[in-house]
C-alpha cells in the first residue's frame, strides 16, 4: 500500500478554521517509513533551534483506490 505524507496548514481564528494551504510532502511504501519521515521533520527543526508551528499539522494516510 503507497503511504502519503500530507501537511495540512490551518488558518486559525477566534471564530472560524479553516485549510489555508495543504501538500504532499512524500510517498512510502508502508507506515513505518512515512512515520520516521515525519518523526524527523520534527527532529530536524528541533536540531534547528526551532519548533513546527502548531499550527502546522503533518500526518500519514494511506492512499486507497480502486484498480483500473
């Protein structure tokens, strides 16, 4: 099964949420991978001296689709 891994940017207001920029950063082809790949974003900017904004959410989905 082929993994992506999304980042999805959220606009954040006292009365609304909303998806201000979406993407997909890669694809695996299992969990694991797509995992350690997110893990290390996380690493990265930490090794940086800095933080993934909160309002930066990254996950793994697996892409589901029907044979042709």
């Amino acid at each position: 099964m082929t993994w992506l891994l999304i980042m999805v940017v959220l606009q954040i207001s006292p009365t609304d949420t909303f998806v201000k920029h979406s993407e997909v950063i890669d694809t695996f082809y299992n969990d694991r991978e797509c995992i350690k790949a997110m893990q290390d974003i996380f690493a990265k900017a930490r090794a940086e001296g800095t933080e993934v904004p909160k309002m930066v959410n990254f996950g793994c989905v697996p892409l589901k689709g029907r044979g042709i």
